[in-house]
C-alpha cells in the first residue's frame, strides 16, 4: 500500500490566494480517480526553504493524501506537472511512503 500526498501552496508568488475552487478541483480529482481523500487544511502548515545563503521563502500548504495499491508513477508524474502548471510552481511536492495497514 502506498500513500502519497501532495503538498500546495495556498498563495501566488505575489501573495494572492488561489481561487477556492482549484482546491475543489484537485479533491474531486482525486476522489474519482482513489476512491476517496484526506484532506489537511484547517490549519496550514508552514514550509520554508532556503533559496539563497541569505534569503529563506515561507509558503503556506495545504495537503492532501490518497493511499492506493498500485503506484502508476507516470501518472503521478504527470499529474504533478499539471499541478505545477495550475499552481504556477517551479517545483511542486508530490511524495510517496510505502506503507503497512495494521
């Protein structure tokens, strides 16, 4: 069993909040394609990264986690790209653990 969680950023890079539905979008995505959804966005987290020895971004995240049997990376692969491409990110965080369910 795997889950995978993908993690988006809630502002533009110029601080702007993305529309409320791009977020419906994604969860109906993935609820149609998984069979279901966990969703983190009450409270969201907080990532920080150095781009620069001097200079460290803040975004705010939300996340979303699928677990599924059958890890089709070029899906996810490309299903990332897209994301990217609607959340204008340079590199957007889709990552997987494999896991056991007890």
């Amino acid at each position: 069993m795997y889950l995978v969680q993908i993690l988006l950023p809630l502002y533009d890079n110029s601080g702007g909040p993305f529309p409320q539905p791009e977020y419906v979008r994604v969860r109906d995505e993935l609820t149609e394609r998984f069979g279901g959804i966990t969703t983190y966005l009450r409270s969201p987290a907080e990532g920080l990264w150095r781009e620069t020895p001097t200079t460290t971004v803040r975004d705010d995240i939300v996340i979303y986690e699928v677990m599924t049997e059958q890890l089709d990376r070029a899906w996810w692969r490309s299903y990332r790209q897209e994301l990217s491409t609607r959340y204008r990110q340079d590199m957007l965080i889709v990552r997987v653990s494999e896991v056991q369910l007890l």
